[in-house]
C-alpha cells in the first residue's frame, strides 16, 4: 500500500515538471510558426502591392489613350478604350484589396509572434 501511495505521490510531483518544458517548447514552436507565417504573408503583400502598381498604371494607360482617342474624334476608339481602363482600374482595386488582406495578415501574424512568444529566446 505505501508503494502505491508513493508511486501516486511522485507521478503527482513529477507532473507538473514535466508538462513544463513541453508547454515551453510548444511556445517555441507557435512563435517560429507565428514568424513564418509573419514572412510568407509579407511576400504576398509585396507580390500583390506590385500587381496593384502595374494594373493601376495599366489603368493610367488606357485612361490616355482613351482621352487621346476622343481628342482625335474617334468615338467608337474612345469608348473601347474606356471600356478597358475601366476594367484595368477594377483589376487594380481588387490587387489592392489584396495586398491589404496581405498587410492585415502579416500583422496579425507579427501580433502572435510577439504576443505568444517564448520568453527567454
């Protein structure tokens, strides 16, 4: 009967011991996680900030030649040029929601980096 009680009273004392260091380097883990996604959500900002810059100056392009197209009388031009700076400029706002969806999930993930990681590192 005492060696169970003592078996018992050891597993109790040793417990929290040993659910320590794995609480730590889970901690560890969820930080280097938390920094990964920080890099790879950074990347996709970029990629989409230049997407949003070369479809807004596809936008800027087509506006011009539209304009140029009507200064010249060419109606029917104009129109279609029109039709496809519109649609360029469409093609630049949602590469710009994007990238701000990128922006938002970078920081949330620079958030849990600093917020969840483990002391002492």
């Amino acid at each position: 009967m005492k060696l169970i009680t003592i078996t018992a009273l050891a597993a109790l004392i040793a417990s929290p011991a040993l659910s320590d260091p794995i609480a730590r380097e889970q901690a560890k883990a969820d930080f280097h996680q938390a920094q990964a996604d920080a890099a790879r959500a950074q990347v996709q900002k970029e990629d989409a900030e230049a997407e949003a810059n070369s479809a807004a100056a596809d936008a800027a392009s087509a506006r011009l030649h539209a304009n140029a197209a009507e200064s010249a009388g060419a109606s029917q031009g104009a129109e279609i040029a029109q039709a496809e700076a519109d649609a360029a400029q469409a093609d630049a706002d949602k590469a710009q929601a994007r990238a701000d969806q990128a922006t938002a999930e970078r920081d949330a993930a620079l958030s849990r980096g600093r917020n969840g990681g483990p002391k002492g590192l």
